[in-house]
C-alpha cells in the first residue's frame, strides 16, 4: 500500500466517522436500543472483515469506511442511553461510561500486545504487506 492509498484511506476514516456521528442521532429518533445494539455489532462486523476477508485495498477501504461509520455513532449512542437512563446524575454515569470505555481499551491493548508477542497472529495484516 502506497502512502498515497493510506493517506486517502485514512481521509474517508475521519469522513465516516463524522457520517456515522449523523446517523446515530437519526437513528436514536426512532430507537436508541437498535442502535445500541446495531452499532457495535456492525464495528465487530468490519473488524472481522478486515481480519478475515482476503481483500485488496478496495475492499480494506470498504471495510474500515463501515467500521467508521458505525464506529462514530457508538459514543454518541451510549452518552445519549446514559443521559436518558439516569437523567439526575448524567455527568456522573458519563463519566463512568468514560472509565469503563478507558479501561476497555488498556485491556484490550495488553492482551493484544500479549497475543502479538506470542506469535498467534492469524495472518499478518494486508497494510503490512508490499
């Protein structure tokens, strides 16, 4: 992949996200439960895609544009399922959400980390090839 392709692959990353951020809210107007759930299970979705799927640019731009764009409308999600859940105490609970969120992602690197260290990778990823 040329620094051309990534530079452009990661221009539609920060496009999508702002689409996905735009259609979470449309989406939380007719129910904020689907779009709990529909939203991280399509990031999973790509996720896999991207692991999985023997894919060429093309399709790896396709797939991280989807994981985007489901990926912008989760924290959008969520603050709004908190500030409904717990209207009184909405700063507190965001701010739980946050450290949750933060605690996820530290566990979530070491025990990637720990798998990439011990060589269990699945297939070296498509942007590390030439």
């Amino acid at each position: 992949m040329s620094v051309d392709d990534l530079a452009l692959i990661l221009l539609g990353f920060g496009v999508a996200n702002s689409v996905g951020t735009l259609l979470a809210g449309c989406l939380m107007e007719r129910s904020l439960k689907v779009t709990l759930v529909i939203m991280p299970a399509l990031v999973g979705v790509a996720a896999l895609g991207m692991l999985l799927l023997p894919v060429g640019v093309g399709g790896l731009s396709i797939l991280v544009a989807l994981w985007c764009v489901t990926f912008g409308g989760v924290p959008v999600a969520w603050s709004s399922g908190v500030a409904r859940a717990v209207p009184d105490q909405a700063e507190s609970a965001g701010g739980m959400v946050v450290a949750a969120l933060q605690s996820s992602i530290a566990a979530g690197a070491a025990l990637g980390g720990l798998v990439f260290r011990l060589g269990a990778s699945l297939r070296p990823s498509p942007l590390l090839r030439r």
